[in-house]
C-alpha cells in the first residue's frame, strides 16, 4: 500500500534560533502554503517545535481543522556546537560524507536516520513541517543522487511530496514559487 507523505520547509524567518518567527513575508507565504495544503488530502500535521515551523503551518491547520502535533525528530540538524566560521563548507562536505560529525553536532547519517523514524510513523496524508538541512537530507534518503548543490535550491516554503511504499520512495516538488 502506497502512502502519500507531504514534507515542507518553513517559511521566511527571522532567525535560526529555536524561538525565531515568521519575517511578514514568512506570514504572507504561510497563507499561500494554507492554499495549496488545502487542496490536497491532509489527515495529519506534524511540526518541528520550532516557533518558525509552528507559524509556518497555523493557517493551513485551522483552515483545515486538524490540530498540530509536534515531534522534536523534525528539529534541525545541528551541524555543529557554536559558531563555525566555514559552516557552509562542512554543510557540503557533509552532504558527500554522511557519517561526518563535527563537535557537538549531528552527522547526515544521524539525521536521517531521525527522519526516517518520522517518516516510518507517518500515515497517509501526513504533513510534516521541518528545516532546510532535515528536509534535504529526507530527499536524500529517497534518491541518493540529491545533494548539497539541491539544498541551496529550496525555497522558503518548500513543499514535497514523497509517495511511499515499502522501502520505494518517490518524491515530487510541488511548491511553484
């Protein structure tokens, strides 16, 4: 049996950090993403307890009428502790070496091993709201090929649909900026 899973990346934020919100665009754009999950067939919304993936997903919840559940599996990766000067360079060695693990951080591997658990546990017509990095990884997970030069191309929102059945997975982008 075929389950239809719809990942989405947050709108435009403030921030990086946990507690960052929605910039007004983010809130435009989190109105634009409630018109488009409207039309598809959404049984369940689970959200990275970020405040930037919360807000991402309030309009389409309440158009909806599904609550929000959240599940810290769907937090960013954490690439490393602190700051990191050269973040965007370990980000795409990390891309090409999924047990890189810098300090205090998450490899790729680790992550999608995360992610996995979520996507395992999702039913059909499940919509998960995550981050960039989690996101990309996801795809990854699905085709191998998907890489950091992808990551840089998603959008703030971003929207895929991952078709899964038994370990196939397929996936199409669906969010047209």
């Amino acid at each position: 049996m075929t389950k239809t899973v719809y990942i989405v990346r947050h709108c435009e934020a403030s921030g990086q950090e946990p507690d960052a919100e929605l910039t007004a665009e983010g809130q435009i754009q989190a109105e634009e993403l409630a018109d488009l999950l409207e039309k598809l067939n959404v049984r369940e919304i689970v959200s990275s307890p970020f405040t930037r993936a919360l807000q991402s997903v309030e309009p389409a919840a309440k158009r909806l009428g599904v609550a929000v559940r959240t599940d810290d599996r769907l937090e960013e990766r954490k690439l490393t502790e602190g700051d990191l000067p050269d973040w965007l360079d370990q980000l795409e060695k990390s891309f090409m070496d999924a047990n890189m693990k810098l300090d205090g951080g998450e490899s790729g591997g680790e992550a999608q091993d995360r992610a996995a658990g979520v996507l395992a546990d999702a039913v059909d017509g499940t919509v998960l709201v995550t981050h960039g990095n989690l996101l990309a990884l996801m795809l990854q997970s699905a085709d191998p090929a998907y890489g950091f030069g992808d990551w840089q191309k998603l959008s703030n929102p971003d929207v895929y649909r991952m078709e899964i059945e038994g370990a196939l997975k397929n996936v199409s982008r669906i969010w047209h900026d």
